[in-house]
C-alpha cells in the first residue's frame, strides 16, 4: 500500500514541476559549436558559463581521495572545457568583442605559478601527483656552474700571496726569537774555529786579477803556453774597455737617423747628386 502511495506522489510531483515549466521559457542550451553564435552577448554568456564550469572541476580535482581514473576523468574534462573556452574567445573575437587571449587573466596554481603546458595539456590539483605525472613537474638537479678566472681573481688579494701575514703579531715575535737564536749558533761555532786556529782574522779580500797569475797550469811547454795565454787573458780583463762618451753616442744616432731617412724617401739620382757636391766641396762624413 505504501509502495503505490509513493508512485503517487511521485507522479503528482512530476506533474506540478511541468505545470510550473509551463510558464517559463524554456532554458537555452549551450551551442555545440561556437560558430553557431551570432550575437556578441550571448557570446560572452556562454564563454562566462564555461568558466564557471572550470572553476567547479577545478575544486572536485584538489581531493586526491577521488582515486586515480576519477581524476583522470576531471582533468580530462578540464582540458576539454579549456579549448571549447578559447572556441569561445575566438567567436567573441570574430564578432568585434575585446580580446580575452591578451587581456584574459592568466591561469595560475595554488602557488602562485602559471600552470605547466599553456599550450598544450595540462595538469590539475591531484592530476599532478598521479604515477608518470609527477616525473614531468620534477625538475633536474642543476649542475654547480663553474667559476670563471674573473671571478676566482676577485678572491685574490694580498692574504692570498701572504703580504699580510706578519700583521696577526705572532709570527714577527717567533722569527726574532728563531733569528737570535741562529746568531748565537753562528757565534758560538765561530769561537771554537777561531780557538782551534782555524780562522785568521783580518783576512783582506784577495784580488782576482794577480791571483790568476799564481795559478800552477801544469808542467812542460804546454803548460807554459797556456800560461801565457791565461796571463794574456787576464791582462785584457783588467784593461778597461773604451766606452764612447756622450757626444759620440749623439753623433751615431743622428748619422743612422739620416741614413734611414735617405734610404725612405731619397731616390737613387738625389743620392748620386748629393755624393757629387760633397765631392765638389770637398767634404767627407
């Protein structure tokens, strides 16, 4: 009995909903295709409905408790809904409305980021951390970059070359304790040569020049000869070499300053006339 009572009520429900219908117009449904639109308004209505219907997807894909071929399913739907809102756009276009691709908004994460593949699929909330997605959004590990020798020279200051070290007070007071302790080692070993007789003190430095004449070259002729020709040598090393004084040197220079002005810009008659006169005058260079 109650079963039938339920069918009743039912079928008296269905018919007051379409005797309220009655006096309404009937909804329009969205054009399959965007050319089919004429007006501007209606337009901008659908594509403002579209957006709408993005906005909810875009709220049901964030639960990853969905599983896996549920969000599949959103996100395929969300790209879906993405291209017929751009059909859109180009519709408005068409008919002299304003262009949304340059002055439309941006589609951003939750993070604040532009999502990934603008002009192609993308990937929503929970979409993104499905097996085989995620591997897309990890990014490779940079490789360090080396520095160049710019920026290693910039490091490079006067610690590095150890100018400064004998400023942190520590390494002056050690070299001086060191330095007077090689002096006194240096003394004390002298003092013991000289009491053993070892040293001669007052020993003048010996001339080079009259020592070579002392040197024993040998015996024979031989020997003899290369004396001779050692004390020659020496006889020459000693004898000051003649250098050219100031006015000399003055004098060469301007003579081969000449010399390459004539051999640049002289031809050979100007050089024959000019040997000519200095023949005629008497003058020798």
């Amino acid at each position: 009995m109650a079963r039938n009572q339920e069918k009743a009520m039912l079928l008296l429900n269905r018919y007051w909903a379409a005797k309220k219908e009655e006096g309404k117009p009937k909804k329009r449904r969205r054009p399959f295709l965007a050319s089919e639109c004429t007006n501007v308004r209606q337009a901008e209505r659908w594509r403002i409905q579209v957006i709408k219907e993005i906005s909810q997807k875009v709220s049901q894909i964030q639960n990853p408790g969905l599983g896996e071929f549920r969000i599949r399913d959103l996100n395929d739907e969300i790209n879906k809904l993405l291209r017929e809102k751009k059909h859109w756009e180009e519709r408005i276009l068409e008919l002299g409305g304003p262009d949304y691709e340059k002055t439309g908004p941006r589609m951003l994460d939750h993070e604040g980021k532009e999502v990934p593949g603008n002009r192609g699929y993308k990937y929503f909330g929970a979409a993104r951390d499905l097996p085989g997605v995620r591997e897309l959004f990890d990014k490779p590990p940079s490789k360090a970059s080396r520095k160049t020798r710019g920026e290693l020279s910039r490091n490079v200051d006067a610690d590095y070359y150890g100018y400064r070290d004998e400023d942190d007070r520590v390494i002056v007071p050690l070299e001086q304790e060191q330095e007077k302790k090689a002096i006194a080692a240096a003394v004390k070993h002298w003092e013991e040569l000289h009491a053993q007789g070892k040293v001669v003190s007052g020993r003048e430095d010996e001339n080079i020049y009259t020592s070579a004449k002392g040197i024993d070259m040998g015996s024979g002729s031989e020997a003899e000869e290369e004396g001779d020709g050692e004390e020659e040598k020496v006889e020459s090393l000693a004898n000051h070499l003649e250098v050219p004084s100031q006015k000399e040197i003055e004098e060469m220079l301007v003579r081969r300053k000449k010399m390459e002005l004539l051999e640049k810009y002289a031809t050979e008659a100007l050089v024959h006339q000019e040997e000519e006169a200095k023949a005629l005058l008497g003058y020798t260079s």
